[in-house]
C-alpha cells in the first residue's frame, strides 16, 4: 500500500507534517511518500533517522487563503495537484493533506471522478460522543444540496459506519431544527420521505443538542449547515479551554494545576482532531483523507492510518456496489 | 408598563415562573400579571409576601410536546393565548413565555400581527462573546429564508443593537462558510449583495468559528441554520461543565474544588441564558420575549427585564418607520 501527503498544505508547516509522516511510516504495512518542496522537506527529513521516505518535488503550494477553484485550475505543479494526479493515476492508493479542503475537494473532483451513480461528493467527519463517535456529514462540500443527495451521502456514511467504524447496522438521522417528520426545510423533508422509504436503518431527525450526545451512528446535513456547526463547536471548545488555562497559570496552587491539566487534557483528547485523524472525501474514485489545518503530528499520523484503513476496508467498492443497482 | 408573564410553559413549572415575576415585580416600574391555572399560581404566590401580583385564570395549558400551530389554534384558553389577546387588545405592554417558542411566535403572528413592510418576524437571541453580546438572528422562526428577509433581518437586529445593546453603529455580518463574497449557498449571495448595498454598517461573512469571538454585533442566518448552531453550542457547553462537575464532585481536595467551582461559575455566568434573558421576537406589532424553558427564577426575572426595556425603547416604532419608506 502507497500513501501520498501533501507536504505544504498544514497551517503549522511541513516540518509538522513530516514528523507525523514518520510516526505513521513506522506503523503502516506499506509506503508513505511526501509531495512538496523538496529541499525544505528533506531538510525536516534529516532529523529523524528514517531513509525509507520518497520525496517528490513540488514547487509551488496552494494555502489557506487561496480560492480552490483557481488554484486547482493554475497551480498545476503544486504539491496538492501533483499528489491527486498520482492518485488518479494509481501510483497511489491514497491521499492525506492538511491543506486547503476546499482545494482537496475541488482538485479530487476534477481528476479523480466520481463514482458512479454519486451526484456529489461528501467530507464526513467523526464528532465525539459520550460513547465514541458519531459520524457528521456533509461538513462543506456540498452547499444547496438536494434531498436526493442528502439520501446519497446518508447511503455513504452508513456504508462507511459500517466498514470502517465497526458498527453493524447504522443508526442513520437528519440533522433537523425538530424531531417530527414535519419540522425543517422543504429539502429536509424532502429527505426524510426518501430515507424513510429506503433500506438504512433511519431514525429519524435528531435536533442541534442532541448532535454531540450519540443519538445516531451517522448524522446527515447540508454542508453549509455542517460546516457552521463544526467550527462553532470547535470554536467553543476552544475558548472554554483557553479559558480555563488561563485560570490554571494564574493560579498559584501546584495541587489545582496538575488536577486541571490533567482534566482538561482528558476532555479533549476525545474531541481533539488528532485523534480521529480528519475529515473524509467519500464519493469520488480514490481516497483522501483531510486533515485539520493546526493539526499536530499526531493528527497526521492518524489521518495516514485513517487512509490505509480505508485502502484496506474497500469502502469506495462497497459504494459502487450500491448504486451501481 | 404592563407585562404579561405565561405562567405554565417553563419545563419548570409555574413555581419558578412565579418566583421570577415576584423578583421582577419589585424591580420594575409598573405591573406584572400572570396567566395560567390561578389556583396553583395563587398556592406558589402565597410563599412570597407580596400582594401587588394580579392573576388570570387560563384552565388550558400549551406544553413543549404540542405541535404550535395546532396547539394555538385549538387551545383558544391556553395561557398562552390569553396572554397574547391581553397583547393585542393593548391590555398589557409586553409578553414574556418561558414556553414552547414555536406556539409563541405563531400565535404572536397570528394575533399581533407583522409590522407593516415586514415579511416574516425574526427570533433573536444574544450570544456572549469575550466582549460581551453578538446578536444571532433568526434562531428558529424561518426557515427556508430568502434574501430579502435576511435583509429585514440584519435591519430588524441592527436596530435592536443600537437602541438595546447601546452600540451606535452596530456591525453587521451574514454567518457563512467563508469570508469570501462568493462563498456559501444561493440565498447568502443574494443577501451579501443586497447588504452591501444597504445603508447598514456591512462588514462581509463570518464562519461559524468567529461566531462567538464578537466579530460583528448582529450576525444573519436562516433559522434553520442558527436553531441547530444555537443548540448544539449549548450542548457542548452543558457537557463540558457537566464532565467537569463529575470531576470536582470526585476531587477529594478540597481547595481544588472551591477553585474549580468558582472558575466554572465564573465562565457559564456570561454563556447562560438566565443571564440575557431570552430570545427576542421582532417584527410583530408587540413586544415578546421567549425566556429558555429550562430558566431558573433570574432568567423570568430578566426576560421580564428585557420586555420593559424594549418596550421604553420604542424599538417597534423604529422598524416601522424604516420600513415605512
């Protein structure tokens, strides 16, 4: 098995992204391969004592701030394009990035395809529950989704639940504003009509505050709703914790400080992106795994193991295979 | 001033109901009525000394579980209902509910009525910030919102902002999936033109990770999307202090616990609504406001605050003429 990672893409540098290529490269059956400026990476390379890594050389990167359209569509010797090509060219069996996930969609979308009988492609990404995970999707690829496509990307994250988070029969729920079929947008109850005439294992709708509590396996939304709930979720998390470590420097007592290092620590290793390992592109023909931009090693790490989890599970033939009836 | 409390539709009951009117009652210039089931509302005033409370009887009550508009239509002597016609027939000044928010905004626009140039009234509610309020709109009143009431929306918060949350030039931003004009669904395109064009102090989008960092003063979303982002942020806030709770309850140190306690205090103190007082319904002809179902006794106290102060504003008066013209 080959992995691919796009080198530049991560807000903290290449220096982080291949310190996790290393971790992940002792772990996986398999090769790792890291796309990006080559002189840079070699150099973080030199580091660590581990000769078993390619590096093939990109000169240019597209960053956060770049429009993913035009950069796909120019920048086509960036370290993201030249990894999608390798992918699409089966060099590869999989992609991780850290970069702009906008431009991972955008550029997986134009060379990889869809799968067919997909309309559109989906990221999906765990969200912590009190009894592990619930997977969330669409989280910003899609935006003015249909219910038609909202019935597809409910049909790929129960595969995916199903394949690759060991569950065996998926609970799956729309994301609503209330639990009765008739509450919600025109397009939501468009779906819940198709779903509850489908083959998943349909719950219903689950409101915002039940989101984070596991009610279901698989939690499908619009990806403009998706991606305003994760990173305002994110987003609160995080200020609660700064909030509190301020108040742990501050205090002057030894005992209160190692017993609130050590709660807050335990509380978001469960909600911190480096355990779950990033964002998932279901839908097309390749796997991409997205990792968060701030990601420390250990997310790139576990976004690797993430991607030849999903090599090895054959997830994407499972998808074929269901819409190809 | 007169404001009209729904005694019955906390997820509290009446006794907490009437404890905050009896707190609020001696704060305010003017009355306070309730309406519910007199009897039991009679049984909770006689625990305080405090005679100045008039009471109307209403035997039907409307609970959470009640589908709205049904429940408004059918439940003709619902407290609810009652509470609203004393509204409409100019009997009292302001209505505050601790009920179910969607029966309250339908019978609001059933009985009072929209401002004139109003298409769809708007549930507003202030979220805190490291600096103090944002102003989120609409939370759950619309959904499949179309541009133009996004429009009415930031004029009706922008209003709300300068005359109540004393901010002279209050900015203004749409909640979108990226900072980008071009970003996000139809509908938001539409609106950012139409904003930017307006007369309003427009700063552009805001993602749902600046949310609660006060970036702008009113933030505009379709109810659908502002319902879930509300309650699932809720939800992750009533977690964390939840999983922290447990923790001090373990903690055998004693100085760790008060630390911690106050601390937690300290940060839910500005998140928790009993502190703001409710959701705020603006474009009907009459001031309502929604407290959380779950409010404590000093957050009736203040939604009652909240109703007297709108109705010294003259907030109404002010969306009317703007859209008289």
């Amino acid at each position: 098995m080959k992995i691919v990672v796009d080198a530049m893409g991560g807000d903290r540098g290449p220096e982080v992204v291949v310190e996790g290529v290393v971790d992940a490269a002792k772990e996986i059956e398999g090769e790792v391969i890291l796309v990006g400026k080559k002189s840079i990476i070699q150099k973080h390379l030199t580091r660590f004592n581990f000769p078993k890594i390619k590096v093939i050389d990109a000169p240019e990167t597209i960053d956060m701030n770049d429009d993913p359209m035009q950069a796909v569509r120019r920048k086509k010797n960036s370290s993201l394009v030249k990894a999608m090509l390798l992918l699409k060219e089966g060099e590869v069996d999989a992609l991780v990035s850290a970069g702009n996930t906008g431009a991972v969609v955008t550029a997986a979308s134009i060379y990889l395809k869809r799968i067919q009988g997909v309309h559109r492609p989906t990221l999906a990404v765990p969200i912590p529950t009190p009894l592990g995970y619930s997977l969330l999707l669409d989280v910003g690829a899609c935006v003015d989704t249909r219910a038609e496509e909202l019935y597809q990307f409910a049909v790929m994250g129960s595969l995916y639940a199903q394949k690759l988070m060991g569950i065996e029969n998926p609970k799956v729920a729309l994301l609503n504003i209330g639990e009765e079929k008739m509450k919600g947008n025109k397009v939501v109850r468009e779906a819940y009509t198709l779903l509850e005439n489908s083959s998943l294992n349909f719950i219903g709708n689950v409101e915002g505050r039940d989101l984070f509590l596991g009610k279901a396996d698989v939690v499908v939304c619009d990806g403009f709703v998706g991606n305003i709930v994760l990173k305002s979720s994110e987003s609160i998390a995080e200020s609660l914790s700064q909030y509190l470590k301020e108040k742990i420097e501050k205090s002057k007592n030894q005992q209160v400080k190692q017993f609130l290092e050590k709660v807050l620590k335990d509380f978001f290793k469960r909600s911190d992106y480096s355990n779950y390992g990033g964002a998932l592109l279901l839908g097309v023909k390749g796997y991409c795994v997205v990792t968060h931009g701030a990601s420390p090693p250990e997310g790139i790490k576990n976004s690797i193991l993430v991607a030849s989890r999903e090599v090895a599970s054959g997830i994407n033939e499972e998808i074929e295979k269901f819409f190809s009836h």
